[in-house]
C-alpha cells in the first residue's frame, strides 16, 4: 500500500507540473495573430497520416529514417508497456495484462526486440552528432543547450532501454524460480540472451533479484516522468506537437507567398472611388513583424515544433555559399524570443511590459536578405515546418515601416514606379532591342 500510494503522489505531481508547462506553451503560441487553417480536412488528415506518422519526408536521407523509424516505433509502442506499468503502480498488480496470453507474450518480445533496436539506435545518433560530427550538427546556433539537449535526450533513452531490459531479466528468473508475485507470463528474446546470463553467473538469490526487478522498475517509470516534464523545454516536444503542426500544414503551393490583405484593400480603396468600405474594416496600424506577436500562431506553433534537424539549414543555398542565413536559427530564435515574452508575462502577473527588444534583436538583417525565398528549407523540412514565411514577414516590417531595405532592393523599388519596370530605362526605350532583331 505504500508503493502504491507513493506512486499515486509521485504520478499526480509528475502530472501537474507537465500540464503546467502545457499550459504555458500553449498560451505562448496563443499570442499569435489569429488564422484559419481549417480548410479541407480530408486532405489536412491525409497530410498528418503521411507526414508525421508515416514519416515520409524522412525518407530522402534513408540512413536516418531507418535509426528515427525505430526510436519513433519504440517511443509509440513500448508505451504500451508503460500503460501495463502505470496500472500495475496504482493497483500494486504485476503483469497485469498478462491475461492476453499469447497476445501478450508476443508483445513483450516484439517490446524487447524495439527497447533494443532504440539502445542500438541512439548509440549511432550518438556517433553520428559527436564522433564523426556531421557538418549540419555542427552548427553555430547549436553550441550550448541545443547540444546538450540532444545528447541528454539520447543518453535518456539509452538508460531508459536498459532499465526496461534488466527489469525483465530479473523478472523472468523470477518466473522461473516460482516467487511470489510473479507470475509467468510474456516472452524475453533480448532480456534472456543477453542479461540473463549475467545475473545467472553472479547466483544471485531471490530477495536480490527482487530488489533488482523493483529498482529497474521504479528507475523505469521515474525516468519516463523526468522526461515527460523534460520535453516541454526541448527540441524533442516535436514527438507531441508534430502531429497537429502538420494537420495544419499550409496546403497552398510551395510557391506562393501570403498576400498582405490589409494592403490589398488599402489599395483597393484608393484606387477605386466608388470602392465600399467593408463593414467593421479598421485601417491597417502596422505592417510585416516586428516581435513574435505578430505572426501567426502557425507560425509560433512551428517553432515549438522545430527538431533542430538541421535539413533545412543544410538544403539551403545561401547557407551553403557561406551566407549568415541558416532556416534553423530562425526557428530557434523565434522560439527563444516567444519563451523571453511568455516569462516576461508571467513576471509581470499576466501583462507584458515592454523589454526594449523585439524578434529582430534576435534575427540580423543579414540573415533576411539573404535568403532568396527558393522554399528548399520548406521542402527539406520533416515536418512541414516554413522559415521561410516568417523571413518574408519580417521583410516587410523592415521595407514598409522602417523604410531598410538593402541599397539594391531601393533602387530596384524606386525603378518599378518611375519607369514600371526593375531596370533603370524609359518605359519608351523597352522594345528597343528589337530592333536588332531581322
């Protein structure tokens, strides 16, 4: 009854806190210029099926998707054991699913054999990011936290794996040895092949084993709780926020860039006298972003979503030609900047009060222009993530309320309305080059 009513306590405070930083996130995201992105449903379900759960964009690095398609199958399945775990803690059962039978016994095995395809997996990651040092994990933007969040993150895994495997071994001696409590039930390929033996060799005697199966089982559990609450503050919360991301993917073609309605109807107006002013239209009061709160909560939501991957830094062709430009910083930055407002709200019970800095404080206009919008970030990206809209967004703050575009870009503007054209000739002298023409 102890154990049980600790775990209650301990599963109840693992809760709150976790809901608490939900909660956060959420109103965070919320302070987003509202959108409706709740068109075509169907084709918005099908989006989601194939891009977060069939993990499809993945596919284009094949090495990658097989490691990400294991951890993910793992993190989705094994789940299932945790249920089994969560209801054996509150009700002080054990192996309570076992009544499946062969069902069950076929499940633990397919578990083991995914705990251990995950432990193998994550050792590679690990290789890959820290002894053969990929080049788009390298990173500037990536020095500090990010680094060591991903590194936290796959250490996690690897000792959670590993706990999972020790409890069964010990466990399944157990079985066979007739102790209380034990009953026999689920299959062990890993577990037995490869623990077993060890605990077998060291003669160990039942209390101890009992003593091993409890430690791995409530290291286990633990360990789940810390990285449930560990997620809201990392790069991994794409495990939850990818799915909705993309079932709110923009379905337009890559192509297209938003229009600015309020300009379109500004212009409308002013050009069309006889134009009617739509009922309840306020003037424009500002134009482009300037801080976090004036994009969309797409686009909030999409930073929170960021894996830190890299694919669409290391696809784009600016940052390959050694532009500052880098698709993930802007992501990252734009998360950072969201999380500085949100504490900013939270230590001013609920208001925001002014910092003197804004998204651009984080994002240099470098990086803006530089980017040449070819969309390649929005395609490369695993979960249909846009830095580029947000690029374009902060753009058009810079030209219509600071009047800062690059020398080349004004020229370009003040061509088009003297002469309707980019190039710095007489609308009269435009077919002139036809004239060499026989």
């Amino acid at each position: 009854m102890i154990s049980q009513i600790l775990f209650v306590a301990l599963s109840s405070v693992a809760t709150y806190f976790f809901a608490k930083n939900i909660g956060k996130i959420r109103r965070n995201i919320l302070l987003g210029k509202d959108i409706d992105l709740s068109d075509n449903k169907p084709l918005r379900w099908k989006t989601m099926l194939k891009v977060a759960f069939g993990q499809t964009k993945m596919a284009a690095r094949p090495v990658p998707f097989v490691l990400h398609f294991i951890v993910y199958a793992g993190f989705i399945l094994i789940n299932i054991e945790v249920l089994e775990i969560l209801i054996d803690g509150v009700f002080g059962t054990h192996r309570v699913l076992s009544f499946l039978g062969p069902v069950y016994d076929l499940a633990i095995g397919f578990f083991e054999i995914l705990a251990c395809g995950v432990l193998v997996a994550c050792i590679i990651f690990l290789c890959r990011r820290y002894v053969i040092k990929l080049a788009r994990f390298q990173s500037p933007e990536l020095k500090g936290f990010a680094n060591r969040d991903a590194a936290n993150i796959l250490i996690v895994e690897i000792v959670l794996m590993a706990a999972l495997l020790k409890m069964n071994a010990a466990d399944q001696i157990l079985q066979s040895h007739g102790a209380d409590h034990y009953i026999k039930a689920g299959s062990f390929p890993i577990s037995s092949w490869l623990i077993v033996p060890i605990f077998n060799g060291l003669n160990l005697s039942d209390a101890t084993l009992i003593i091993f199966e409890r430690i791995a089982w409530w290291f286990h559990i633990i360990g789940i709780f810390l990285f449930m609450n560990y997620l809201p503050f990392s790069k991994h919360f794409h495990v939850i926020l990818a799915f909705p991301n993309t079932w709110y993917s923009n379905l337009k073609a890559k192509g297209e860039l938003n229009n600015m309605a309020s300009v379109t109807q500004e212009v409308k107006l002013m050009l069309d006298p006889s134009a009617v002013v739509p009922e309840g239209y306020q003037p424009p009061t500002s134009f482009g972003v300037k801080d976090v709160t004036d994009l969309t909560w797409k686009n909030l939501m999409e930073a929170y979503t960021c894996t830190e991957c890299g694919r669409c830094t290391s696809s784009c062709p600016q940052n390959q030609t050694g532009k500052l430009l880098s698709p993930r910083k802007i992501m990252m930055d734009t998360r950072d900047r969201l999380e500085e407002v949100g504490k900013n709200i939270d230590a001013n019970n609920g208001t925001f009060v002014d910092d003197n800095k804004n998204l651009h404080s984080y994002i240099s206009e470098a990086e803006l222009w530089a980017c040449n919008t070819c969309n390649a970030c929005v395609e490369a990206c695993p979960i249909n993530i846009n830095p580029m809209e947000i690029i374009v967004e902060m753009r058009r703050y810079k030209v219509m309320e600071e009047s800062a575009a690059p020398a080349s870009i004004n020229s370009m503007f003040s061509n088009i309305e003297n002469n309707q054209a980019p190039w710095q000739f007489s609308p009269a002298d435009r077919a002139n080059w036809t004239k060499e023409v026989g």
